[in-house]
C-alpha cells in the first residue's frame, strides 16, 4: 500500500511538471540582423606561383616564411635545352652581323669603283670620237661602238651600286632579326628561372628540387607580409542583403571565445555555381596578434542594427506573427529586425506583458 502510494505522488508530480508552461516577459536591449558566413583567412595580394616553361626542378632559391622581393628568383628549372638554344641564336647573330660581312661589302665598292672608272673612260672616248666625227674623222661605226660602250658602262656602274645597296639592306635585315631571335631565346631562358611578381612573404613552396614542373600547376604561395583579409562565403538568397561597409563579427578556431571585427570592402559579382554562393572580401578592424593564411573563420556580417529594441526570444513566436499570452490567447504582433534567438517585436506587446512559450 506504501509503494503504491509513492508511486502515486510521483505521476501525480510528473503529470504537474508537464503541464507546467515556460514563461518569459519582453525585454528592451540591442539586436542586430546578420547574414552567416564562412570563409579563410588570406594575405593581401595572396597568389599562387605559376611557372611559365615546363622542366624539372634545378635549384629552390627560397623556404616558407622568407620574405622577397618583386622579381626575386624563388626557383630554376633545368634549362640545358634553352642554354644551347640561345647559344645558337647568338652564334647566328654574329654570324649575320654587318660587321662579320664587311669584306662582301668592300668587294663590291671596289666593284663600284672599277665601273665607275669604266664609266668615265668611256665617256671620254665617246666624247673624243664625238668631236673627230665633227671633223669629219673617223667613221659612224665608231662613234656608234663609243656610244654603246658608254651606255654598258653606265649601265654596268648602275647595276653595281644597286648590288651594293640590296646587300646592304639584306645584311641589316638579317643582322636585325637574328637580334631579335636572340633576345627571344635570351627570355626564354630567363623564363626558366621563377620569380616572385609582388613584395611579400613565401607561405608555401609546393615543390621539391627534382620534381617536374609545368605551367598547370603552382610551385609556391606568396602573399603580403604583415596585412591579411578575410575571404567570405555568402548564400546566393543572402548577397543582395550584403553591401560594402558593413561590419562584420567573426571568430577563429584558433583564438577560441574570442569575437573579432572586420569590414566588407569587396563583393564578387560572379557566383560560383558548384556552391551556389558569393565571395565577400572583408578587412580587420580588430585582428589577433598572429594571423596566418588558410585559417578557417565563421562570421555574421550585421545587415542592420537597433539600440532599445523591444524583444523576445524567438521560440516564443508562433507561425511567424503570433504569441501566446499567459492567458492562453493568440494574439498576433509586427516583428522587425531578427537573429538567431531574439526577435524585435515593433507592435501588438508591450514589456509588461506575459508570454507563454509554444507546446512544440
């Protein structure tokens, strides 16, 4: 009879505490609405380095963490093929140089100044044998054999400088585009080295001395040294909530219970279809003493901010627009701005009033 009676009292408690609603009155403090975000932090001006040639790895010229300059070596590639290459090339343009022909141009200037000797000769006798006709010395046969010789000699004398003058411009021109070939392959061997293209530190190097390289894949990370940003993930239904300027409150695994401040400065336009969302660049406003790249963040950008707000908790809204008082009545409300537990009530309570949560 004992037992049953304990047995009793303990339904009759359980069957009480059931029964026995949770409460809660409005209450006026700060709330703000956000839009979620994750993302990595990065160094400014982070990028990956590209060779521009494919080969294997000669030498690494750098180790994570040193800082370099732009157009510092970071890396050579083996460049025997490129070497010989430019040897080659420099062999021609010495070869095709006006200099190195200098003794073809110099044969035909004497070539030009026998003809042009020819070519007074012969004007002399044509002008002689001229003036004997005039006297009525000699015969036509002559005087037309000293004409037609003077017209070979000038023609002779013609042909010659014309020689000279296209030899001259094909000598220059090759000169010219052996030069050029030279360069060419002298960049293309300045390609084999791998440079850095901005101030900044190296955070990876990628490859090993050995390996084969191409233009498809990174060798090393470089980024500033001293300024990060915070590289955001925003869901294509939240971008258009999300504008330049506004803050942002973050936190990191790796300074745990710690909230930390930034701004966004950057939306992409362009989404990324595989994850349906959007890259936010924001900057620090408040920042950790050591920060590196690659570290996971979640932060809650604030659309909007409201000092004074008339709240309550957001389970105790029911069907987005109503509330259930301590006298049990449905009594509907015009709700404002909302985050993850509170929801501003704008009309329909006041802070005296006494709600009753919802029986899920």
């Amino acid at each position: 009879m004992k037992l049953f009676y304990l047995l009793f009292m303990l339904m009759l408690l359980l069957f009480s505490c059931q029964g026995k609603q949770e409460k809660t009155q409005p209450t006026v403090e700060d709330i703000s609405e956000s839009v979620y975000a994750s993302g990595v932090v990065k160094s400014k001006n982070q990028y990956q380095v590209f060779p521009t040639v494919s080969g294997i790895i000669q030498q690494i010229l750098v180790t994570e963490g040193d800082v370099v300059k732009k157009g510092d070596p970071l890396i050579k590639v083996d460049n025997e093929a490129a070497r010989l290459s430019t040897e080659n090339a420099r062999i021609a343009a010495e070869y095709s140089s006006v200099s190195a022909n200098r003794e073809k141009l110099n044969e035909l200037l004497e070539t030009i100044d026998l003809a042009r000797s020819r070519k007074q000769n012969d004007s002399l006798l044509l002008v002689r044998q001229r003036n004997l006709w005039a006297k009525q010395i000699g015969t036509q046969v002559e005087l037309e054999q000293r004409e037609l010789n003077y017209k070979n000699s000038v023609t002779a004398y013609r042909s010659a400088v014309l020689r000279y003058s296209d030899l001259k411009k094909q000598l220059n021109f090759a000169a010219r585009q052996s030069q050029k070939n030279l360069q060419i392959s002298q960049t293309m061997t300045g390609d084999y080295t791998v440079k850095s293209e901005t101030n900044g530190k190296v955070y990876s190097v990628l490859k090993e001395q050995g390996e084969m390289v191409s233009p498809q894949v990174p060798v090393a990370v470089i980024g500033d040294a001293n300024e990060f940003i915070l590289e955001l993930q925003v869901d294509e239904y939240d971008i258009a909530r999300v504008k330049p300027g506004q803050r942002v409150l973050l936190n990191l695994d790796s300074y745990k219970g710690q909230v930390f401040e930034g701004k966004v400065y950057k939306i992409n336009p362009a989404m990324n279809e595989r994850t349906r969302s959007f890259t936010v660049e924001a900057s620090f406003v408040s920042a950790p003493p050591a920060l590196y790249p690659n570290l996971t963040t979640e932060a809650n950008i604030i659309i909007q901010a409201k000092k004074n707000a008339l709240t309550i908790p957001r389970e105790y809204l029911l069907d987005g627009s109503y509330v259930l008082t301590e006298h049990k009545e449905k009594v509907p409300v015009t709700t404002g701005l909302k985050d993850y537990q509170k929801v501003e009530i704008l009309d329909g309570l006041t802070k005296d009033d006494v709600l009753l949560k919802p029986v899920q």
